[in-house]
C-alpha cells in the first residue's frame, strides 16, 4: 500500500468510533480499510489464533441485534421521533462496538491488520 494512501486511512479505533457521515464522507478510504478489517477477521491465520479477534464480527452482530432490541422497547414506550430513532441506532452500535472489543487490544490488531495488508493477504 502506498505511503499517501495509508497516510488517509484514520487509525483503527478513530475508523471504529467514526459517524456514518464522517465514514461516509470518506468513503474511499473508510470502506475498503473496513473491508479490509473485515476479511483479516473472516479469514487471517492471526484472527483464527485468537479467540476475541475471530468471534469480534459475531460478536458484533450479536450485540447490535440485542442492542437493537432493547432500543426499540424504550422507543415502543416513549415514542418514536426523527431524533430519538437516530439516538437509538447511534446507542446500538456503540454498544455492539464495545461488547464485539471488549477483549480486543485495538493497536494490536492494527498492527496485524496492516502487517497482513502489507504481505498482500487480503
């Protein structure tokens, strides 16, 4: 990967806790750096080592549709609005962030995840 382009891509926890605007706002990087993380997850001999890189992507799922869950029955009782719904799904993720990471070490999984971009696993 070229120096200009890594110099674009926001560090990994940055990528993590980014809004859906900021991420799409930078496309062209966010997406494919996510897609990237994604497949080292899914399929790098690293992740299938350790348990809490290879469960992060179920774990994340599991958690936002249990998030999700919980967010909806609050919303069920206190009304949906734009504003509240937007709440909502911002609370979801964050939530589903946090439990899929909980027992991850961020800047160590970066640093894999670069190390296995940079030897054209991915």
């Amino acid at each position: 990967l070229r120096a200009d382009v890594r110099a674009q891509v926001p560090p990994l926890g940055d990528l993590l806790a980014m809004s859906q605007s900021a991420f799409y706002g930078n496309a062209a990087v966010c997406y494919p750096f996510s897609y990237a993380l994604v497949r080292f997850l899914e399929t790098s001999s690293e992740a299938r080592g350790r348990r809490p890189w290879r469960e992060v992507v179920e774990r994340y799922h599991e958690g936002l549709r249990a998030a999700w869950r919980d967010e909806v029955e609050e919303l069920a009782l206190r009304g949906i609005s734009r504003r509240s719904y937007d709440v909502a799904l911002r609370r979801s993720k964050e939530r589903a962030l946090g439990a899929a990471f909980e027992e991850v070490d961020v800047p160590e999984l970066e640093r894999a995840l670069w190390s296995w971009i940079a030897r054209g696993e991915g």
